[in-house]
C-alpha cells in the first residue's frame, strides 16, 4: 500500500519538475533512483534497507516515470492525435512488464534475485545516456511545431519552484467539480485493475481450485490484450467524446465484474477466456481519454493536474488491495469484493458522464508563470 500511494504522490510533483527543469534532466534522474535502489538492495540486511531501497527509492523513480510523464509528452509536441499518441506511450508501459517480467522470473530462478536487481539497475543505467541524447525538451529546439500545429511556439518556462507549483495547481483544481469528478473515477479504476484484480485474482482463482500457475498465465493475457486495448481507446479518444468513452469503459468493467465470481472453476473455461480478454482490453483504456479531458479543463497544468488524479488511481489501488485482503480473511473468500468493485466501476460510469463538455468561451484552468496564483475563475 505504502509503495503505491508514494508512486502516486510522486506523479505531480515530477510533471512540475519537468516544467521546471526539463524531461530530460526528470527522466534520467528518475533511471539513476531506479538504478540506485534495486542495486543497493543486493546488500540488504534489515526490513528497512528494503523499504528505503525499493519503496522510496525505485518508487520516486518509477514514480516519476509514470502516466505524468506521458501527458507532458503528448502535451508539448502533439496538437493532432494526441490521444493515439497517449495510448501508444502508456501501452508501452505494459509491453515491457510483458517482456522483462518473464524474464526477471526466469534470472531469479536460475541465479537468484541478486542477480535479477543487478540485471534492473543495469538496464535503468544503460538507458541514462539514451535518453541525455536524444530526448529533447519541445519541438520548438529542433525548431519544429509541434505535430498538428502550424507556428514555432518557444516553451514558456514556469517561474517558482517545482514543489509550490505542484501544491499550487492541486489547491486551485481541488476547488472545481471537474477535478474531483475525474479523480474520484480514475481511484476507482486503480482499486478495480492494479488493487483487486492484480493483487487478488491468483489467489481467488486458486480458491476455486485453479492452479496457480494457470491463473498467473491468465493474468498474463491480460497484460497482452492491454497493450492493444490502450492503443484503440487512444484512436477512439480522438474521434469519440471522452466522456462518453469514460462513461462505457467503467459501466462495461463494472458489469463484467459483478459477473465474474461466477465464472471461477477449477479449469480455465470459455467463459472465463471471455473476461480475460475484455478485461485486458479494458484495463489502461481509461488512460488516454482521462489525460484528454484533463487537459480539456486544465490547460497547460494538464499533465500537473493528471498527476494528482493519477495519486488518487494510487491511492484506490492501494485501499482495493487491503480492503480485499480484509474480506478474504473475514468471510473466507472474495465474492463480496468483486460485487463492491463492480457497483463502484458503475458509480464511476456515472461521474464520467457528470462531467461536462467545457464551453468553447471558456478558459482554461492554468497556473500563471508564477506558480502558485489562479489565472481563472472557474464558472460550474
């Protein structure tokens, strides 16, 4: 839990360093965390040399890496498909749990999990001096447009430091009904995909009397079916209102979820393949038009904003991982929390659907060059 909720707390925080300091310099710090905390793991010797190591460390790490950065990215050099661009960058965040994950698994086997951290902080270094190359701030120092836009527009580099601006745009959104509307759905979609059924659904599946091993390869379904999933919400994104995308993601999630304790058996039967797929599909989805709807409302703090409506995906998570864990030891299984999971994804449905299309007279929420002041009022 605490691990979770500190990935989430870093996501806004790390979105306004990148204004302030740049991507490259975020990134290639946030490599260097990663580096730094599996490798020092090696030589652990108390309980809490792993909680520096890997839940501070690697968490302000991947923390930084995470879905912030890749509203900044779509934010700075896409005007057109920007949505396609969100599910492509967020699809590979699950590509590559698919292809290190196994391996990892096959290192610490064999030679141990000594040598699986050292393997991680070996590729997290290998890639630092990649990304000092070749990643590049804004289109405008290549002296480009960003993709879809017509002029060379020069960054407008945020006056104050990361951290009041980081407060500051979380104080300014936490006054407007779009913000909570948008991170009450996104914490519900983190407690019904990494809370419960990442955490929950082995050891549900094995209550049935399926092996192990099966309901981890189903799990592993999951992973390849939200690659394309995230990519398809991303071109849907750009074509379909988000809200009603939002809408339909979280009410078919929650359907399928109050049918799902009724489909564990001993095998992996038809059925069951059926909810593997969907719910693949259907994991990261609500990515790309959660992070076009932000920036919608929020303007140039968009990727700030969706950095603390990403804290709340966390933050539910982490509740939907203990609170699971609670009813199994109570009630001696997890019926009770896939049916709460699914009326929540259907309440969910019912916030996306609340929030309005901003008016096209309306401005933007954004934090001023000086962070910290309001540079609007908001009206609804």
């Amino acid at each position: 839990m605490q691990r979770r909720t500190g990935v989430g707390l870093t996501a806004p925080f790390a979105a306004a360093l990148m204004d302030r300091f740049g991507i490259r310099r975020v990134v290639a710090g946030a490599l260097v965390l990663v580096a730094a905390g599996s490798g020092l793991t090696v030589g652990m010797t108390e309980s809490w040399q792993l909680v520096l190591c890997w839940g501070v460390l690697v968490g302000l790490g991947t923390g930084s890496m995470a879905l912030a950065f890749v509203a900044t990215v779509t934010g700075r050099w896409f005007v057109e498909r920007r949505g396609l661009v969100t599910g492509v960058l967020t699809a590979g965040g699950a590509a590559g749990q698919l292809v290190f994950l196994p391996l990892l698994a096959l290192l610490v086997r064999d030679h141990g999990w000594r040598t699986a951290a050292l393997v991680v902080a070996g590729a997290a270094l290998a890639v630092v001096p990649l990304v000092v190359w070749l990643l590049r701030e804004h289109p405008a120092d290549l002296g480009r447009p960003a993709y879809g836009a017509t002029e060379v527009v020069p960054p407008a580099r945020p006056e104050g430091g990361a951290a009041a601006r980081a407060v500051g745009a979380f104080a300014a959104a936490a006054r407007t009904r779009p913000f909570w509307l948008l991170a009450g759905g996104f914490a519900i979609c983190g407690a019904t995909t990494n809370g419960l059924v990442g955490t929950h659904f082995v050891p549900a599946a094995h209550d049935h009397g399926m092996p192990e091993t099966t309901a981890a390869g189903l799990l592993a379904v999951v992973g390849l079916f939200d690659i394309a999933g995230s990519i398809a919400s991303g071109w849907l994104t750009d074509r379909v209102d988000a809200r009603l995308l939002l809408g339909a993601y979280y009410a078919l999630r929650g359907a399928s979820l109050l049918v799902l304790p009724s489909l564990f058996a001993g095998t992996a039967e038809p059925s069951m393949l059926v909810f593997i797929v969907f719910y693949g599909l259907d994991w990261v989805a609500t990515v790309p038009p959660t992070v076009a709807l932000c920036r919608e409302w929020f303007g140039a703090s968009g990727a700030v904003v969706f950095g603390w409506v990403f804290a709340a995906h966390q933050f539910g998570a982490a509740l939907a991982a203990t609170g699971a864990g609670l009813v199994r030891d109570r009630l001696g299984d997890y019926a009770l929390a896939w049916y709460v999971a699914g009326a929540l994804s259907i309440g969910a449905a019912g916030l996306s659907l609340l929030l309005r299309r901003r008016a096209a007279d309306e401005p933007a929420f954004a934090l001023p060059v000086a962070a910290g002041r309001r540079a609007w009022s908001y009206r609804g």
